[in-house]
C-alpha cells in the first residue's frame, strides 16, 4: 500500500502556477528525490504536502486518508514532518532544546535524543549550545533531528547541502544513509543530481511546476535526467510536434 498519494495537485503563488497537476505514490520506505533547476516548483511541492502552503487543486492522501485541507500542525500529527529551506532554527535554544520541540505532536514511537546522537554524533559535544552558535552542518543536523523526533512516517527534506561545505555535505549524507537504509521514507529536494541519485529509489525531475521525468534512479541516466532538467526533452517534444 502507498503511504503518500497526490493527484494532480496545484499550488500557486498569486497568479503563478507553481505546481502544476503533480500526480505521483510513494511506498511506504522509499526514497523520493525531487529535481529540477531553481524555480521548477520543488520547494512548494514539498511544503504544500506539508500544509505549509495551501492546496489550489488536486488531492493529497496520507495512509489512504484525504488529508488535502488538513493545516500544517494536524499533518505533523498525522506523520508528516518537514526540514524546510534554511533550517530555520530557534536560535536562542539549546540542540536539547530545539530537538525537544519535535515530540510536541505527540506521536509515539522509537525516536529519542539519544538515537538522534546515534545518526549525528557531531551534536553529541554541541547538545547544551545554542543553535545560534552553531556551525551550518551542525543546524541542518538539528533540523533533521527535530523533525524526526516528532517520529514521523514521512520526512521530507528541502536542500539539505544548501549554503554547506562539500565536506559538510559529505558528513550530512553520510548520517542520511543510515537514515534511508533504516526504513524511513524520505521525500528529498536537492540540486545535486550525483547525490540525489546516489541516494533515492525514485527521481522526479520538476520543470516550470510540471513532472516532466520520473523513474527508478537505476534504470534512469545522468544524461536523462540533465535533458529532463534543463527542459531538453520537452524542448525537443515541441519541436517535433511541430514539424
């Protein structure tokens, strides 16, 4: 059975139609990555599944139930968690803290500080600091810790390398593996292709609001997916058409 379901789904900025009729499932422990150039509507997919943006068309379906007008909180209690853009961390709290924050859905399960030290134990010496003190890496840690202490049975994740160091990047990844090899199902936004296929099952490529390329990551190419990215298919679809 599919965990999550979206069915021609729309969202819009004003006038602009950023998701534009995205349809698509995700089976319960699969890695989804989301790919597209800046502006292909990635982030306002992820954050309108997450209730942070609101819905204009189409329906979202989590374990089956219809969760489309549910508000951001009630889909953090029903499973969905977001690591939004930019970490956005409560500066001024400790990591204890802000890891904290994440058991206020009050749903049951295995996540616990001490596992979250377990997957990044780079916070381990940082546990009492303030997030405001600490390095990029060490917050997008954070970031992703608290959303899983709300144990989720989905963590989306947007641009986790943005704004890191490659060897940063490399550590961040490095704990996600373990992550993904856990069970967790994962919907990921990330601009690296390289590590976006290394790490996912599924690969949707977004252009201008529309999936334009989707497929199991081992049977699709870097060369399709560059293609797909950068609107070489659909340029040449056109152009065939038209002739």
């Amino acid at each position: 059975m599919n965990i999550l379901e979206t069915e021609n789904l729309q969202a819009r900025h004003g006038l602009l139609e950023a998701v534009r009729g995205v349809s698509f499932a995700l089976a319960k422990g699969e890695t989804l990555a989301l790919v597209g150039a800046n502006g292909a509507g990635k982030s306002t997919l992820l954050r309108t599944l997450a209730g942070a943006h609101p819905v204009a068309g189409g329906h979202i379906r989590l374990n089956s139930d219809d969760v489309t007008a549910l508000p951001s909180h009630k889909r953090v209690s029903r499973g969905i968690a977001l690591v939004p853009e930019g970490r956005r961390m409560f500066a001024s709290m400790t990591v204890a803290e802000n890891l904290k924050l994440g058991t206020m859905a009050g749903r049951k399960g295995d996540w616990s500080i001490e596992k979250i030290l377990e997957i990044f134990p780079n916070l381990k010496k940082r546990i009492n600091s303030k997030t405001g003190h600490l390095s990029g890496g060490e917050q997008q840690a954070t970031a992703i810790g608290r959303a899983l202490m709300s144990n989720p049975d989905i963590l989306l994740l947007d641009e986790v390398s943005l704004g890191l160091s490659p060897l940063i990047v490399d550590r961040v990844y490095a704990s996600l593996g373990g992550l993904i090899t856990s069970g967790t199902t994962v919907v990921l936004v990330e601009q690296d292709l390289a590590r976006a296929m290394s790490v996912a099952d599924r690969v949707i490529c977004m252009l201008e609001g529309r999936v334009v390329l989707e497929g199991r990551a081992k049977d699709l190419t870097r060369e399709q997916v560059t293609e797909a990215y950068f609107g070489l298919r659909h340029a040449q679809k056109k152009g065939g058409a038209a002739c």
